[in-house]
C-alpha cells in the first residue's frame, strides 16, 4: 500500500467516525435539523466548513507543495446552469431522505441497513447524469 491509499484510508475514517459521532449518519437526526427542530448539526457543518476554509485559503499558502505531490492549482469559481440543478436535485434528494452521499456511506457502517436504498438511488442518478452528458 503506498503513501497515498494510508493517508486516503486514514482520512476516510476519521470522517466517517466524525460523522458517526455526530448523528450525522441518523436519518432522524438530519430530518430533525433540516426541519429546523434540532439545530445541533449546525455546529458540525459550520466545524467542517471552517476547517476546510482554512486549508484551502491558509494552510496551503504556507506549504511549498502539496503532502502526497502534485501541485497546487487555482481554483476556478464556475456557476453554471448544470451546478445550480445539481445543487437542486441534491437539497431535495437530503431533505427527502435525510442522507447524503457522505453520510450515507458512513450509515453501513453503523448497521443502518435502510440506507441501502438511498445509495443504490444515488448510484442511478449519477449513472443517467453520465448518460445524459455523453
């Protein structure tokens, strides 16, 4: 195993436990917030997106490359039409369900076996948005 896949694994599961720990993987939960009735979930939100703001905007201007190699690109803010029915599509398909993509790979692993279907329905979707582009 090389350099990349441990820290990739590694990543993956302190994500997932983050998500786990949190209630985020509790379909009940994530319906309860996005009902505005338990906004607890907030601060897990707010803690990821603030950790992920400083990475990209501080830590990597005081790195000289990348940890795993590559190079540090600029970023390009493109909205478009397809990212707007993109964003759409999922805010409805999360406050339907109550999971998305994340936090329903996390839900396997916590025995919530229903979640099955959301994952298989997001698979489907992604395979006619493939179709759909070529």
């Amino acid at each position: 195993m090389n350099k990349r896949n441990i820290v990739v694994l590694i990543g993956g599961i302190l994500f997932g436990f983050g998500l786990s720990y949190s209630g985020m993987t509790k379909q009940e939960i994530v319906l309860s917030f996005l009902q505005l009735k338990d906004l607890g979930l907030i601060f897990v939100l707010g803690g990821a997106a603030l950790v992920g703001a400083l990475a990209i905007n501080i830590l990597s201007k005081y790195l000289k490359k990348p940890m795993l190699n590559g190079q540090f690109k600029p970023r390009s803010r493109i909205l478009s039409w397809k990212t707007i029915i993109g964003a759409i599509i999922f805010g409805v398909g999360w406050g339907l369900s109550g999971q998305c993509p994340g936090s329903a790979v996390a839900s396997l692993g916590t025995g919530n076996l229903p979640v099955l279907l959301g994952i298989f329905a997001m698979f489907v979707g992604a395979y006619i948005k493939g179709l759909l582009d070529s």
